[in-house]
C-alpha cells in the first residue's frame, strides 16, 4: 500500500479522496492555486504545496509543478481526481516515469478511450453496439454532407477529444451543417487544443444509461451497475440516479455483461464507466470515461463499495478480492449537483459565502468543500456541492430528496437548488419517464 498520496485537484473531490485516506490511514498532499489557500482541502490535508497562480493552466494542469510536489513532500503516487489532468495519457506517462504510481488506468487506456473515434472502433471489435456514426474524422464540410446524408438528418456532431458535452453541436438539415462543424470545431479547439469531430445519429429520446466498472490486474473484471445521467442541460450533467428507473434488472445484467467482456479483452485496470444511450430497449455505446465520475456517490450508496478506496487499492496491485456474484444492490439514490449559478439564466455567481448549513439525517450525504467565509471564486468549474440520497425505494428517496433539499442553506451565493425544489415536484421526474431532452424544456416551461 502507497505510504503517501498527492491529490491533483481541488474542491470536494479532493476532500472525498482525502476522507477515504485517511480511513486507510494514509497521509495526504493537497496542492493549490494561490485562489485556493484557503479551501477546505489544504486546510485538512497533512501538507499541502503551493502550485501557482489561479488561472488553472498555470496551476491544476502544472504537471511540472504537481510532479515537483510530489517529488519535494515523498508522495509516491498521484490520484487525479476528475478534470483537470484525469484523463491526461501524458500525465500518466510522466508520473510513472518519475517512479510514482498514477491512480488511475494505463496511459494506453486512456489514450484508446480518450479518442472517441478509437473507443468506439474498440467497442464495436468486441460486440459492444454503438449509436449509428462515422468511423473516421470529418476532415471537411463534404466528407460531413455525405456522412450526413448516410445517416439522416437530424445529426449530432461530436468532438473526437475531450468530452463533457464540449463541441457538441445537432444539425437538424442539410442547410445548417456548415454552421454546425464550424460552431464544434471552434468550440472543441478551445476546450482540448484538437478540431477533430465526428457524427453520430441524433436520438429523439434517449435515455443516457452509464456503467460502473472495476478491474484489477489479475483480470477480474465485475460492475456496480448502472446509473441514469438522462437530466441534462446542454450536454451537461444535472442529476444522476442508481439504478435507473427505466431498466429493468434483466436489462442491466445484459449491458453489464457486455462491459465485462468488453474490458476484460482490452486488459483495463482500475475504475471506468461506459457510456450508453438507451432507446427503444436497445443501448448502444457513445464514450468511456477513465476515472472517477462525479456521479460516482450514488453507486457507492446502492453497493457500499468504496469506489476512491478500490481505486487505491487496485493501483497498489491488490486484487478485488470478489466476483460479480458477491455484489449486492440495495435500495435506490439520486445525486444533485449543486452549481454556484442563477437558477434561470445558469450564468456562473461567485462570492462569498456568508453561511452555510447542510442536511441531514438518514439517507442524506453531501459532499462539498464549501464553509461560511470562503469565497467561491471565478476561476474554476461551478461545482460547490452534490447532495446525494439514498432509500429503499426510488419513492422513498425522492421523497428524502425533497426533505434535504428544503433544509440545505447556501446564503451569499445563487446556486442551483430552486431549480432541483422544482424537477422533484414534476410529475415526470415522479415516474422516471424523462429523458435527455427532457429538462432542457421544462427549464424553459416547454416540458
């Protein structure tokens, strides 16, 4: 087991890693951005370095710096977190080239998958059904219009790096495809440093389904089921439900078997999540992502696995210890993630906060950096908070749900939890029909 651990990221995912280290009685190395000095992740860690300025290039994507902490501090391995530098190959390559040990898969792993274009070959060379797309990257607007014409309009247009809905663009008719590539070209370039998109058929309602999986380095390969990620706004994530309420069990052991294999023939160690959409009983694979999610709370409460520990443990060379059959599924959870955003415009609402209180109770989790005095800055993700619920039923926990959402007080800050009062009073969250379009138009009164 790792002697000491250097956390490359910040917020509330820092503070998760942190908990779990401490529980397994590892010391801990918080790096931070000068914006950052205050936060709640240095102020608990064991030691913490100073990385550089705010602006996240100069600091959380610093490999240069946040391999020098590790190397002054005697860490000797390196876990990411999600953002940031969690799916960097070259990141992963460096730490192991510096004899410290990277807490998450191969650098080949995430290369393959960090590649849309390429994880989609891959998963379509080991059974696994995809959306209808193009194999190879648009390289102009003629090779596009005739990709186009191949599927049939409406398309969905897609950049082959990066992920987080970024370059994401649907051109609805030939008229508009020109302006679409154009739009995720820019939009792609600006986010990843690479243009490269593709095209995928656009589903009319989808749901978007993930699975959870482990692997160690013996080859045991098991998952923790799935979670719904369906309650989105443009592109991104809002809500996420384990399981989800539109699959029956039957469902998730078919998908579920599929990852398996999936995996266990490209060798992958460590933590990863395939990502499906869901139509008409068929699922059909769209991306993986090789880390931790930030959805990931809602699996750990239906399984009560410690996804941050296994990740640890399986970097460390142990093996899982347990099969898929030893896997226990117990009742239901839902995640809110807690932007420091208006509710109605979603613009970013920074600050300080001037008090601060969270829920409680059974069932009730949060995780979140936040405390009263600090200020929420401009410089990075929105993120403040998720609250996570768990319950026996998928009733019981909505019901928890509404309860910890009426108690939680954010107070100097607009944040996004007038929206979340509002999708669990709404009859089609109440029976889990919705699906990826679905928040996009009640957010607008159109649902």
């Amino acid at each position: 087991m790792f002697h000491k651990i250097l956390i490359a990221n910040r917020g509330e995912v820092a503070l998760r890693i942190q908990r779990t280290c401490r529980e397994l009685g590892i010391p801990t190395v918080a790096v931070h951005s000068t914006a950052d000095s205050q936060a709640m992740h240095v102020r608990l860690a064991d030691e913490s370095v100073c990385i550089g300025p705010p602006p996240a290039r100069e600091s959380y994507l610093n490999k240069a710096a946040i391999l020098s902490a590790a190397i002054i501090t005697g860490s000797d391995a390196i876990h990411p977190g999600y953002g940031f530098l969690a799916e960097n190959a070259e990141f992963a390559e460096m730490v192991a080239a510096h004899d410290l040990t990277f807490i998450g898969p191969a650098p080949r792993h995430i290369r393959m998958m960090g590649d849309k274009i390429e994880a989609k070959r891959v998963m379509a060379k080991h059974g696994v059904p995809l959306v209808p797309g193009s194999m190879e990257a648009i390289t102009d607007t003629a090779g596009a219009a005739r990709a186009a014409a191949a599927l049939g309009y409406p398309v969905l247009i897609k950049a082959a790096a990066g992920g987080g809905g970024r370059g994401m663009q649907v051109a609805r008719e030939a008229g508009e495809l020109a302006e679409r590539l154009a739009l995720g070209r820019a939009e792609a370039q600006a986010a990843f440093g690479a243009n490269a998109l593709y095209l995928e058929k656009y589903l009319d309602r989808p749901r978007h389904i993930e699975m959870q999986m482990l692997a160690d380095h013996a080859g045991q390969v098991v998952h923790l089921g799935e979670r719904d990620c369906s309650l989105q706004r443009r592109h991104q994530k809002l809500l996420e439900e384990a399981g989800s309420p539109a699959l029956a069990p039957a469902e998730r052991e078919r998908l579920g078997a599929q990852a398996t294999a999936a995996l266990a023939a490209i060798g992958y160690r460590n933590a990863g999540t395939l990502e499906f959409l869901y139509q008409d009983g068929e699922f059909a694979f769209i991306e993986m992502n090789t880390r931790l999610q930030v959805e990931h709370p809602v699996t750990e409460m239906i399984t009560g696995i410690d996804l941050v520990r296994e990740q640890i443990r399986i970097a460390a060379g142990e093996p899982l210890g347990y099969g898929q059959a030893d896997i226990r599924f117990a009742g239901h959870a839902i995640e809110c993630r807690i932007n420091a955003e208006t509710p109605a415009s979603f613009i970013p609402s920074p600050g300080r906060v001037e008090a601060y209180h969270a829920p409680g109770g059974l069932g009730v989790r949060v995780d979140s950096a936040l405390y009263a005095g600090l200020l929420v800055t401009p410089f990075y993700d929105s993120l403040v908070a998720k609250l996570i619920v768990h319950g026996r039923t998928r009733s019981e926990a909505i019901a928890r749900l509404r309860r910890a959402i009426d108690e939680f007080a954010i107070i100097g800050i607009e944040t996004t939890l007038p929206l979340f009062r509002r999708i669990v009073d709404a009859p089609e969250f109440a029976a889990g029909t919705y699906n990826v379009h679905w928040l996009e138009r009640f957010v607008t009164g159109n649902a």
